[in-house]
C-alpha cells in the first residue's frame, strides 16, 4: 500500500510539474510576442541604432533579447525594401 501511495504521490508530483513549467513557457512565450509587437515599428536604421546605443552597457538577457528583435526586424526591413 505504501508503494502504491508514493507512485502515485511521484506521478502528481511529475505532473504538477510539467504542468508548471508548460505554464512557464506559455508565459515566456506570450512575453516575448507582446515584446515583438511593442518593437515592431522600429525598423530604420536611425531607430534600431538608437535603441541599441540607450542597451549598449546592459549584459542582461532581456537587453539580448531586444537586441535580437530589433537586429531582425533591421534585416527584415532591408530585405523588403531591396525586393522593391
């Protein structure tokens, strides 16, 4: 009976887990879409480059990940404008 009880105590345990970090991971998802539209119009040159001169001396994950969006949102915009 003792076994049975501990199984069951690891499976909720595993699945209350999983459960948490699917949350997690929808948050961080929905976090980093949310980022992406609020950076979206900045997409010349003079924006992006004054965006990353304000990130310059930020070593933290988040100033990466805004330095990511706009680099691609850079490239994005050169790329359309020499398919015009």
């Amino acid at each position: 009976m003792n076994r049975n009880a501990n199984t069951h105590r690891s499976a909720t345990q595993l699945w209350t887990g999983l459960r948490d970090e699917l949350r997690t991971r929808r948050q961080a998802r929905a976090a980093h879409r949310t980022l992406e539209l609020e950076l979206a119009t900045y997409t010349t040159p003079n924006d992006v480059d004054d965006l990353l001169a304000a990130l310059r001396d930020e070593d933290s994950a988040s100033a990466e990940e805004i330095r990511n969006i706009l680099t691609r949102n850079l490239q994005q915009s050169t790329s359309l404008s020499l398919a015009s």
